[in-house]
C-alpha cells in the first residue's frame, strides 16, 4: 500500500451514507454489523437489511465496497446476514437524532410515533396514519392533527 496509513475499515464502511435515508450513516441505522480481517487480510463488511427484501442492499453493498477501496482495501467484500434481524432497537440515538432533525419520527411506544415538527403525540396533538408506506417501505406516512404537518416515520421492526 506504498507506505501510507490505512484508515480503519469500521470506520470507513460506517460512514457511508443510507441511499434512501442518507441524513444518516449505515452504522447509525444498526445496518453495519462489523468489519472482519480474514487471515489472508482481506477485509469483509457485514450488513444486515433494515427488512428482507430492502431494494437499497445492493446499493448499499457497492458504496462499501467503494469505500473501502478509496481507503485503502480495493479487495474488500461485503457479506450480508439475515439473523440477527434487524431491528428499529439497533438505530444510534446520533441516528434518531437525525432523523427527527430531517423530519423523520421513530415509531414511538405501540407504533404511534410523535409529531417529529411541533412534539405531539402521547398528551399532545392527534397523529393520524395516512398511508402504511412513505418514501421508503420501512416508513409510513403520518399527518401531525397539531401543526397539521404530514411526516414520515420509521416502522418498528
């Protein structure tokens, strides 16, 4: 590797952005599972999808391949697993963070999520399921009866 530092891989794979849900990264989601060294060295990323089926796990796949590559590991795999399941327990709280930021609730206790505009929900404005599927189908859509804002909101899973 012509004498420069390689970065670490965890670090490299789990800055890469969600390609559906890109204010956050796929180790925030809980998406990236860990980095192995194989004995040879060669390095493989571990992902799991948010649900069987997700259509964002190829894209997902080569943006890790692709930066590991730029950071030094241009032989690097990805391997994904299926169990554990994912679920909405592994997203970080940088990762809720940013997505309440971008305007994204969590699912909230008994999967009624709070209004992630204005704070309703559980003593607070009315929330109102509008459609079981958002932007992605790991989301579903939500009108706020408060500020009257639509949102979208995480499922739990």
């Amino acid at each position: 590797m012509n004498g420069t530092a390689l970065r670490d891989p965890l670090e490299l794979a789990g800055a890469v952005p969600d390609p559906e849900l890109r204010v956050v990264t796929i180790a925030e989601l809980g998406i990236l599972r860990g980095v192995e060294t194989g004995a040879d060295g060669r390095v493989t990323a571990v992902i799991t999808p948010t649900y069987s089926g997700c259509p964002a796990m190829d894209a997902i796949a080569d943006d890790v391949r692709a930066a590991l590559a730029a950071g030094g590991y241009p032989d690097a795999r990805v391997r994904t697993v299926l169990s554990p399941a994912w679920s909405t327990d592994m997203i970080t709280e940088s990762g809720w963070a940013a997505l309440r930021r971008a305007g994204i609730a969590a699912p909230g206790e008994h999967g009624t999520p709070s209004c992630p505009h204005c704070a309703g929900g559980a003593g607070g404005p009315v929330v109102v399921q509008l459609s079981r599927y958002a932007s992605t189908p790991c989301q579903s859509l939500w009108r706020c009866h408060g500020c009257l804002e639509p949102f979208n909101a995480i499922k739990k899973l």
